[in-house]
C-alpha cells in the first residue's frame, strides 16, 4: 500500500473510532419511507428465528468503510444472537461494484447470498474470477447464475434499492437501519451493539 493508502485508511479507522462517542445515529422514527423499508420482502435475508431486531444494510462490495464495518457489525450480531439481516445492494463505486451486486443479488436464487456477501466483503475483491470463486466456495453453480442474472427482478430489485436509499437521505454506503436508528457510515461493534439494544427497548415500548 502506498503513503496514500495509508494515509486514506487511518483516516477512515479514525473516522469510524469517532463514531465510538458519537451519537448512535440518526433517530428516524416511524416515517413513511421507513415503514416501506421495513416492510420490502423482496431483499436477500439472513434469518434468525430468535430474532427480535432487523438491521437493514446499504452496502457496495467496492466501498472501503463497508468493508472496514463489517466484521465490526458481524461481530455485534454475532454478540447479541437475536438479529436477523437484510441486505441492500447499493452498487455507487462503478460499473464493478454494479456487476457484483448483481451477483450476490443472483446467489439468492440458490439461497447462497449470505456467503457470497461475506466473502466478497472480506476479499474486497470484484473482478470476474473473484466473484466466480465466492460463488463456488458458497457451494453454488456458476453456470446456474449465469441464468439467473438475467431475471428482470434483479433490475428491479436495485432501482428499489437506490430510491430507498435516496429516501432515507443516504448520501453513499455503507448504511444501517436499525430499528428507529440509521447509521450513516461506518460504525465499531459497541454502536452496532448500543443500535440494536435501542431498537429492541422501542419495540417494547407500549403503543
């Protein structure tokens, strides 16, 4: 990595450490465009069935805070153990971030997008033999996703997801809505974790 780099990656490390005593995040309460995110079905999941809390992600396999936030908000989930995921394809980095959206997008049909994002987000790496591979090693079919990418619903599913993300005021990735909160940016584990806690006092909250 050159001085540059280094230079972009510690700033965005102390930008996330920031946050650490910032506030969580943005409380966004029951607004309509929060109500739709909330209730679109048509999003890759990673279900829980002890899940009492939902923490929606806006990501691009290309975005460098995304990939830095994601074992932190792993970590936070894996930590608390009552959150399911639902991911957001937001591909604002390019025509490569657009190509790999739409094959995570494509890997639900064989209900291996949980892998292949994890994968792509740890690897950071979208070029065609990358994006095969997490494919494979997610135990899916490159020649079946080959079919799949042609589905009008993957069109479909990331025009859905760039409004959603325009109408909740999101100005790039990463971003995380959780509950009534909406984190704008990366995040450490310990705000994942103080999110979620927040989201799940609000729902029992008396109506």
């Amino acid at each position: 990595m050159g001085v540059f780099g280094i230079v972009v990656a510690g700033g965005i490390l102390v930008s996330i450490a920031l946050k650490v005593t910032a506030p969580i995040g943005t409380n966004v309460g029951d607004l309509p465009v929060v109500q739709a995110v909330r209730a679109d079905r048509s999003s890759p999941v990673a279900e829980n069935e002890l899940a009492d809390v939902t923490v929606i992600i806006f990501t691009d396999y290309q975005c460098p805070v995304c990939r830095l936030a994601h074992p932190e908000m792993r970590r936070a989930i894996a930590g608390d153990g009552r959150v399911r995921i639902v991911y957001k394809d937001w591909p604002v980095f390019g025509v490569r971030s657009e190509r790999a959206a739409r094959v995570a997008i494509a890997s639900n049909y064989q209900g291996i997008y949980p892998l292949v994002h994890d994968t792509l987000m740890s690897s950071g790496r979208v070029d065609e033999p990358s994006l095969k591979k997490a494919v494979e090693q997610s135990g899916g079919s490159w020649a079946r996703l080959q079919v799949d990418l042609t589905r009008p619903a993957i069109d479909q599913q990331l025009a859905n997801n760039r409004l959603q993300a325009f109408g909740l005021g999101l100005r790039g990735t990463p971003g995380y809505l959780i509950g009534p909160i909406l984190i704008r940016g990366g995040a450490r584990s310990a705000q994942f974790s103080k999110a979620i806690a927040v989201a799940r006092k609000n729902l029992k909250r008396p109506k």
